[in-house]
C-alpha cells in the first residue's frame, strides 16, 4: 500500500531531482576557477511544468508514478560565453542562490514526506486497537 502510493513516489522522485541538482551546483562552484568550465544545470521543472501531472492516468503518455521518470532528469551544459577572460561562465552569485533554491525545494520534501508517514503510522496504531 505505501510503496504503490504515487504520492510517495513523487516525494522521492522530487529527492532523486534534489540530489543530482545539488551535485551540479556543488560541481559548479567547485569548477569556478577552471579555465573554459561551462556551467551546468538540472532541467528537470521543465519537464514538470510543460507536463503537468495528471490526477489520473488516461493516456499511454501521462506522467505515470511507475514509469522511470529519472530519465527526464536531464543535465545541460550551458555553452554561453562568461564575461571573464578564461571563458568560464560559472557565476557564484547564482549558484548559491540555486543552492539555497534547491535546500529548501528538499527540506519541503523532507516534511511532506514525514507528514505522509505520519498518517500511516495513526493508521496502522488505530487498527491495531480495533
């Protein structure tokens, strides 16, 4: 019952998400200093905001919970030119920025996720008495 809950299933593809963007900005700002580094980012709200999630399944298309969507997670490289000399256009400004963005995305996660099991936890304990 809880592991075929889409709506757990889409807490943890939001984690999945969280994390790999977290690995693209921590590369990035790692990178700041290396010569013609691009920077790169997580087009993964994209695809969530042109696809809106359904409230239900009614075509083969339809973002469905079982089907692997980590394979929308896509990571770009953005090819434009910086305005510094060695032709890295990482800018540390925005990346902290996409970091504080991306740990409060997951700390939302985080609750909701522990708001959802928390209802199966009062679930479970009020059956056991009946």
């Amino acid at each position: 019952m809880i592991f075929n809950d889409p709506t757990v299933n889409y807490i943890q593809l939001g984690m999945d998400v969280a994390s790999i963007r977290q690995n693209v900005i921590a590369s990035n700002i790692a990178n700041i200093d290396t010569p013609h580094y691009k920077e790169k980012t997580v087009k993964f709200s994209d695809f969530l905001n042109n696809n809106q999630l359904p409230l239900y399944i009614t075509h083969e298309n339809d973002i469905n919970p079982q089907k692997n969507l980590q394979d929308s997670i896509v990571v770009e490289k953005n090819d434009s030119y910086g305005k510094r000399n060695d032709k890295n256009n990482v800018n540390l400004t925005s990346q902290e920025a996409a970091l504080a963005k991306n740990q409060i995305f997951y700390n939302a996660l985080v609750a909701f996720a522990k708001y959802k099991f928390s209802e199966y936890k009062n679930i479970i304990s009020s059956s056991q008495g009946a």
